[in-house]
C-alpha cells in the first residue's frame, strides 16, 4: 500500500524550527567528522612510528591511505546519495566512517592501520558530498544562505579544533585515542539523522521520466575504480622509489595504464562522473591547474610541518597542534571578504598574489629550527602564510563557480574538490624522494632539519607556479557573481563542495 507522506515530513526545513536545527546538527557533526580524520591524524604520526618503529613510508601511508579513498571515490560518494538517498548514503558514510575509525585505534600493527585508514576514507567520500547536499535539499530558499553558512562557519571551528584535540589526546591517552574521537561524533550523529534528516535524491534530468530514469542520475563505478587506482598506482610508485626495484616501475607504468583508460572512460561513457566537456571551459581547466599547484604545496608543507615542529623544534603534541590555529583563524575571520574581493577585481589578482603570499610564508619557516622562538620566528610566518590562503582560497572557489553554467556548479565543485585531495595526496608521497627524506629521517632531528630546508622551497616553488598560471591565464574581469555561501569557511587541506544538484526530490 502507497501512503503519501506528512505534509510535516515533506515541508521545506527552517533553521528556526527543531527539525531544522537537528538536520544542521548532523550535518555539521557528519563533515566535522571529516575534517577531524584530516586534521588530528599529522599530529600524532611521530608517536605512531615510535609506537610501531615504523620507518618513514609507514608515517606516509597513514596520511595517504585516508587521501587517497577520499579523493578517489569523492564523486562517486555523491552520485551514490542522488541515486540511493542522501540520508541513506549519509548514514552509512556515519557508520562506515566510524567503525573504521575504530580499528585504527585498535590496530594491532601498521597493516592494519593502514587498511583502517583507507576504509575511514571511503566513509569520508559517502559523507563528504550529502552533508552540504542534504542542507540544499531540504532547507527553505529564504533559510538555505543561513544554513549554509552555519554549516561551514562551525565545520571551519572544527578543523581548527582538530590539531588541538589530536595533540591533548596524543600526549595524554595516547595516539589511538585520536582515532576514537572521530568516531565518537560520527556514532552520535547517526540516530539524529535517521529520526529528523529528510531524505532527498537528485532530480532526473528534464527529459527522463518514470523510476527507471533515476538510475541515470550520475553512477560512473568503472570510472571512480580506474581513477582511484591509478591514484594509487602512483602513490605507491612514489612512496616506494626510493627504494627502487621492479615493483615500484610495475606501479608507476600500471598507474600510467589506469590513468589513461579512466580518461577513455570518461569520454565514451553516458554519464561520466568527470565529463571532459566541462573542460572546454579555459577558465576552469585554468582554475583547477591553480588548485593542483597551490593544494600540493600546501598539503606538503601541513604534512612535515607537524612533523617538524615536534622532531626538530621539540614541540610536545598539543603544542604542535595549537601552532597551526593562526592559519585557520585568520580562515574563519577573513575568507567570505576575499571571496567577495574577488567577484569585484576579478580572479587575476588575488590569485595571483595570494600563492605568493603563501609562498613567502614558507619560505620564512626556513628560519624555524632547534630553540626557535614561536612569537619570533613560527607565528610571523604562520601568519604570512595564513593572509595567503586568506587572499586565494576564497577566491579559487568563486573562480571556479564562476567558470561553467549554473547547472555545472556541483559537478565543477567536485571534480575541484576531488583535484585538490588528490594534489595533497602526491604531494606527501613525493616531497620526501624528492628531497632525500631517508626511512629514518624523522628520529633524527638534524637530518629531518636538513630536510625540511630542501622541501620548503619546492612547496613554495609550486605555489609560485600556480600564482603564474593565474596570471597567464585568468581574465582580468570580474568573476560573475554567483549565488554561493559557502565561502567562510576554514578548511586549510581542500576547497568547500557544492551540491552537485540545484533540483530535489523530497522523497519522505
């Protein structure tokens, strides 16, 4: 029997109303969660390896195991909530997210905290997209700004707390206690959206009609496997080279194959997760060049900096952590300015000068070594890196929205999203190769110093090649404006998604 659902249950959400305020509470704890399993984990990497006497790929793995599942599988994660359900999928993301957060913390040997960190990351990509999604769906036109930004302004005060947390849990319980405190949030969250988050799907597109038309709705599995495996293909080609060996040229050529293959994929498909049409657009082929640079530098220079600041400078954990707070400080205060800044000047400049900027604090981290003055030395320069991702995170967003049509914004906001995880990602697994970082760099504090010296100058080199692309390639006319308010954010590691749909059907 058919029974149409309560006019309560289908009536768009107000952020006044409780259901309203119950469904921003899941969502926010749903990407927090996210953020926390990004953040809290660099913190803790030097304590893993004295834990397990894990050499240096090891520590490499336990960041890139999560990045990788996450990048890869992203988009995949979204189009499986049009399908399915958002709620649906957004629940099991919970649940998938939080069990695999517990066996890291339970794991036994770095195996399987390894494969536990992949599987955190595959519940990231089930929740990542439906959180902002679901807000989209089922808040009222008038209520959906204000949701919006409450959504990210408290998801940015979460990625700020997160290496504060991580380090307190890291130099009181221990490592393994960071991993439960993702977990936690995440198992609390899942009887909140089961009993007040409506479910919602992507709308058929306009000429499909009946049931049988919604499983058209963006399912690309050949594509989200060949993309996500020649990520790893690469990644571990990197990881391992130093080594060098068969088996690492094996990967780098099998990551080569995949590659190309996921590229023919996408071309010939009917409904490719990652169509190549949309890069016909100058600006966003430009856009998402910029993200792969600035997001490779920056995730190189979080990665060993919380390493550095503990190896090298003698940090406890929690000091480590607290360090990095200016950064996503000046984030919260300052990115929704930038981002109108640029809708007014236009992308050039402030993409332009934001990298440089960027740059320039990095290459004052150079100064930071043993007995260095955190006032003097770290904040000055955390502070000048901080003002550069101010002036171009924003802005990159407003960019990239501003390059395709409106029906695009989702789609082009993911594959971005997706292109920046993934820069972290062979970032992390290269700069130590590059830079002659050996398996036992970072148990001795000198030759870690000596490495750091050589890496922040590539980090700051990629940043400066970003900042020639802006002004090579972008225009020099303002970036039309966009109905977007997801821009006050204070997320340091990837840029914010936007829903990939702007129709839904409320589905309960």
């Amino acid at each position: 029997m058919n029974h149409s659902p309560a006019p309560e249950s289908t009536a768009p959400l107000r952020v006044a109303g409780a259901r309203g305020r119950w469904t921003l509470l899941a969502t926010v704890l749903g990407s927090g969660v996210v953020l926390l399993g990004s953040t809290v984990t660099n913190v803790a990497l030097p304590r893993i390896g004295q834990d397990f006497d894990a050499d240096l790929d090891v520590l490499q793995w336990t960041v890139n195991a999560y990045m990788l599942t996450l990048a890869g599988l992203i988009l995949l994660g979204g189009s499986l909530g049009d399908r399915f359900g958002r709620r649906r999928v957004f629940v099991l993301g919970l649940v998938w997210f939080a069990v695999a957060s517990l066996l890291c913390g339970l794991a036994p040997d770095t195996t399987t905290l390894i494969a536990a960190r992949a599987l955190q990351g595959v519940g990231g990509a089930l929740l990542t997209p439906g959180s902002l999604a679901i807000i989209e769906a089922s808040f009222h036109p008038d209520d959906r700004p204000r949701a919006i930004g409450l959504w990210s302004g408290f998801g940015g005060i979460g990625a700020a707390l997160g290496p504060f947390l991580g380090g307190w849990l890291v130099d009181g319980p221990g490592w393994r206690w960071t991993f439960v405190l993702s977990a936690v949030p995440a198992l609390l969250c899942v009887p909140v959206a089961l009993r007040h988050v409506p479910e919602s799907v992507g709308a058929p597109r306009k000429e499909a009609t009946g049931a049988a038309d919604r499983r058209r709705v963006g399912f690309d599995v050949t594509g989200a496997v060949l993309g996500a495996l020649a990520l790893a293909l690469v990644t571990y080609a990197l990881t391992e080279a130093r080594d060098g060996g068969s088996v690492a040229v094996a990967a780098a050529v099998g990551g080569v194959v995949a590659g190309a293959a996921f590229l023919r994929v996408e071309r010939r498909g009917s409904d490719p997760m990652m169509p190549p049409a949309i890069f016909s657009s100058r600006q966003f082929t430009a856009v998402n060049v910029i993200t792969l640079c600035v997001y490779a530098g920056t995730g190189g220079f979080f990665f060993l900096t919380a390493l550095h600041l503990q190896i090298v400078v003698g940090y406890p954990a929690l000091a480590a952590g607290a360090a990095m707070l200016p950064n996503t400080v000046l984030m919260l205060l300052f990115s929704s300015h930038a981002g109108m800044l640029a809708q007014r000047l236009g992308p050039r400049v402030p993409l332009t000068v934001g990298p440089l900027v960027c740059g320039a604090g990095m290459l004052l981290m150079l100064r930071v070594g043993p007995d260095t003055s955190y006032l003097h030395d770290i904040l000055p320069a955390l502070l000048v890196m901080g003002t550069g991702m101010v002036v171009m995170v924003a802005p990159l967003t407003v960019t990239l929205l501003a390059s395709v049509d409106t029906s695009n914004a989702g789609l082009a906001s993911g594959i971005n999203n997706a292109a920046a995880r993934a820069a972290g990602l062979v970032s992390v697994a290269a700069l130590p190769l590059l830079v002659g970082m050996g398996p036992e760099a970072y148990r001795s504090d000198a030759a870690f110093d000596a490495s750091f010296g050589r890496a922040m100058p590539l980090c700051a080199g990629l940043l400066a090649v970003g900042a020639s692309v802006a002004f090579l390639t972008l225009r020099r006319s303002a970036a039309a404006p966009r109905p977007s308010h997801g821009h006050t954010h204070g997320w340091l590691m990837e840029p914010p998604l936007v829903s990939r749909f702007t129709r839904h059907q409320v589905v309960d």
